[in-house]
C-alpha cells in the first residue's frame, strides 16, 4: 500500500509464483486522484542499493546545497553539484537511477565520469522529470571519478529523492 506523497513503492512477489506475473496494477481506492508514474523496474531487493548520501555532496560549483531538505539550488547556468568519488569501483553495477522528490523545472545533465580514457555518461534532464538513469560504462566502471547534477538555469532548484546504484534488472516502463 502506498499514499499520497509516496515517492517510491517497493513490494515482493510470492516466490512461489514470481516467474508467472501477467500483469502488475496499481490501484486507486478513492474517487478520482492523479498518480503519476515515473519508472518501473523489475529486480532483487539485492540488486537495489541506496548509493549516495544525500547529505553529502561534496564537489560542484556555482551552487548552494541544503543536506536537510536535499534542495541544489543553481548560483548561476550550468552549475553542478555531486559526489567526489575518486576511483570508486562500481563495475558489479549497470546503471545509476535518481529520483527526484519533487519533478524538475529546469533542464541539465546527470553525469557520471570515470577516472580513465571514457569521459563521461550522462543522461538529460528536462522539466517534469521525476526520475533519470544512466547506463555504467563497463570499461569506466572500476573507476568513477564523480557523479554530478547539472542544471542549465540560474536560481532552478532541483531536489533529491534518492539515487541508486543498480545490479543487472528489467525496465518496465
């Protein structure tokens, strides 16, 4: 069961029956309502870790971070805000998912770079987002360097859920 507000349901399937799902609904117990679904995945409890510290973003520029709300407010176009991570190795995983507590008003990148001769992956951001992924380069992967939020207009606020790094699983919607 979910309510208003939730920003991310998790639920297990009867192991018994797992390998014969038909269809997954979502189902609305009152008259009328909205629900708007970002992303759908498929997977193991295991293959879902929370990554990042919200509390910590440690690298960026043109930028003001507040760790209590996870509110990145932009200083000035195209600045950035994310983890330093050095040579973290991430090559278990295949991608990394943010998910946004409130859906965007600006546009940006979310990038990953790596520490070797594959520059960064990233993913676009544009208003309305609630959610954003980008695939590991399995080369760069043993080895990233930083993962950052950038947005394209000055004083747009862009604020965190959550960000996940993700074994091997199946995208539903």
């Amino acid at each position: 069961q979910f309510s208003t507000g939730t920003k991310q349901v998790t639920f297990k399937l009867d192991p018994a029956r797992k390998v014969k799902v038909n269809k997954l609904m979502l189902q609305n117990t009152s008259n009328g309502g909205k629900l708007d679904v970002g992303n759908l995945y498929a997977g193991s409890a295991a293959e879902f870790e929370t990554a990042l510290d919200l509390g910590n973003l440690n690298t960026g520029w043109n930028t003001e971070y507040n760790d209590t709300t996870h509110t990145i407010t932009y200083t000035d176009a195209w600045g950035a805000k994310g983890w330093w991570l050095g040579e973290t190795d991430y090559s278990q995983y295949v991608k990394v998912i943010a998910e946004f507590a409130k859906p965007l008003t600006c546009g940006g990148y979310f990038d990953v770079e790596y520490n070797n001769s594959i520059a960064t992956t990233s993913a676009g951001l544009s208003a309305g987002l609630n959610s954003v992924e980008v695939i590991l380069d399995q080369n760069g992967a043993s080895s990233v360097k930083q993962i950052i939020v950038k947005g394209d207009t000055k004083d747009a606020t862009i604020t965190l859920g959550a960000v996940y790094l993700v074994r091997d699983v199946q995208t539903l919607l």
